[in-house]
C-alpha cells in the first residue's frame, strides 16, 4: 500500500486515471450512444465531445473507442459513411440508427434509476435498501 508521503500529484493522477478507466467500462457506449445523439462525428470528434462534456476527466484513446463504435455497429446502434474532408482526406463518420436512438433512451432511463441507488447507498444519511 501507497504510504502517503508516495502520493504525488503525479501518482495520484494515475490513481484516479485508473478509477475512472475502472468506473467507466461498462459505460463506454452509453457515452459513445449520447454523444452521436447531437448529429454525425468522426472518431476523433467524438473523444473530443466527451472530453469535453467531462470537462476533461474522460480522455480516450483511440483504441478504446474505435472497437467500441465498431462494436456498436455491429449491433446496429450506429451506422458509418465514409466521407471526404476539405483536403482530401477520407474519414469514417459515425451515425445514431432509429434502433441506436431507442437503446440510449433505455440506457438513459436504466442509467438515472441506477445513479439514484448509487448516490443513496453512498450517502451517510440515508439507509441503503433493495
């Protein structure tokens, strides 16, 4: 165990990197869904938007959420194009599908019961019941 004289700032930002990397793997394409629910974006994009909506506490890498959208994909929950940019460049631009919209609304719903629990069992005044 860490002795408190170890925990740098810099130990203490892989500490809470790896806890939010823990907290947020089942959660990857809830985020991924919500964030294409605003319109198209390329993969790029979308690490972006999450970044920002988390005011930088989620920093993906690429390799983390482009097996997520395949995977999504897969599943018919998103869709892909490809299309060429300003300079010429061809990039895969990601898309929320009717089926893709309709999930996310459940996972939102399955998502706020889920917090609510969570947020009372952790609270000091209140008794945590099933």
């Amino acid at each position: 165990m860490l002795g408190s004289a170890s925990l740098t700032p810099s130990v203490t930002k892989l500490m809470f990197a790896a806890m939010n990397a823990e907290m947020l793997k089942g959660h990857l394409d809830n985020i991924l869904l919500a964030a294409l629910r605003a319109g198209p974006a390329h993969g790029y994009g979308l690490i972006e938007v999450l970044r920002q909506r988390s005011g930088g506490h989620f920093d993906l890498p690429e390799g983390t959420v482009y097996p997520a959208l395949h995977r999504l994909e897969l599943a018919s929950l998103v869709e892909s194009n490809w299309e060429q940019t300003a300079n010429g460049r061809r990039r895969r631009v990601y898309s929320l599908t009717r089926k893709g919209s309709m999930s996310l609304d459940q996972r939102q719903s399955d998502w706020t019961k889920f917090a609510a629990a969570i947020s009372h069992c952790l609270s000091e005044d209140k008794l945590c019941h099933n």
